[in-house]
C-alpha cells in the first residue's frame, strides 16, 4: 500500500518535470527560429506565436504547481526574527498554510467552470485553430496540484506544531 501512495505522489512529480524540460526547450527553440526567421530571414513562420503561448501557459502552471511540491514558492517570511523556537514558526506557518489553501481552493474553483467551458464551447485560437481548452486545462490541473502540494505542507507544519514527524517533507526531499 505504502509503494502505491509513493507512486502516486510521484508520477505527478514526473510529468511535471517532463513537461517543464519539454516545454522549456520547445519555447526556447521556437522563439530562436522565429526570430531567425523574422530578423534574419524577413519571413516569419506563420502561427508561432501562438503555439508559444499554448506552451508557454502549461509551463507556467507547471512550473508554480512544482515550486509548491519544493516549497520553494514565493513566499516572505520574517517569523524566525520573532519566533525563535522551531514549533511556534510551525504554528505560524500553519495559520498561513490555512490561507494558503484557502486561496489555492479558490483557484481551482474558478479554474474549473472555466475548464468546462472551454471543452463545452469548442472555441479554437485564431492562427492555429488549436482548441482553446488546451491553455484552460493547464490552469485547471496546475490548481489541483497546488491544492495537493499546499495540503501536504499545511499538514506537515500541522504535525510539527504538535511536536510530531512530517509525512509529505521526506518524500519531496528524496525527490530532490
């Protein structure tokens, strides 16, 4: 059971990761060829931009979902100035891991109408006729993995301020 609850914490993690390193390089490689094409050549390629954009979107919410699996998001913090012990900056940062959720939960239900609306409406980009659900789906699902990645650190620093272990931290640090 234990194996199958690590598999699924991790496959997530991997495509992620597969969609970050793809996406990186298709978005690098497609700006130089367009500007190559453009500058150099004085011929743009028809529809690039957009594709970019297609691309560009899913590495965004990817890429903020995987800086809340790190806990590496943005974030400012100055409660280790006034707190110095260890289980109250774990109370503190479980009153902001409530907010954080909590915000995290509003996302994803405004992500979600507009998610159905898109595979409802059919509408297509203008250039590529690419269906626009692609670019609304990658807000829907980006916001369901940060809703996961903020619930497990909100229960990690639940578990500290009560003086016991974390669950999720050892599994994002051996991914690390």
């Amino acid at each position: 059971m234990k194996k199958l609850l690590v598999f699924l914490w991790n496959t997530p993690i991997f495509l992620q990761k597969v969609i970050m390193v793809v996406g990186g390089c298709v978005v690098g490689v497609l700006i130089f060829v367009e500007v190559f094409l453009r500058y150099v050549l004085g011929s743009p390629l028809f529809g690039v931009e957009e594709f970019i954009l297609f691309t560009a979107i899913w590495l965004y919410f990817m890429g903020a979902a995987y800086g809340a699996y790190e806990r590496t998001h943005i974030k400012a913090e100055l409660i280790h100035l006034w707190f110095t012990s260890s289980r109250s900056q774990a109370i503190i940062r479980s009153f902001t891991g409530v907010i954080t959720v909590f915000l995290a939960l509003t996302m994803l239900k405004w992500s979600y109408p507009y998610f159905i609306w898109g595979l409802t409406r059919g509408a297509t980009s203008q250039a590529l006729l690419l269906p626009m659900v692609l670019c609304q789906s990658a807000i829907f699902f980006g916001s369901i993995l940060m809703c996961v990645y903020f619930t497990a650190e909100l229960i990690d620093n639940l578990l500290l301020s009560f003086g016991k272990k974390q669950v999720f931290a050892p599994l994002s640090e051996k991914d690390s």
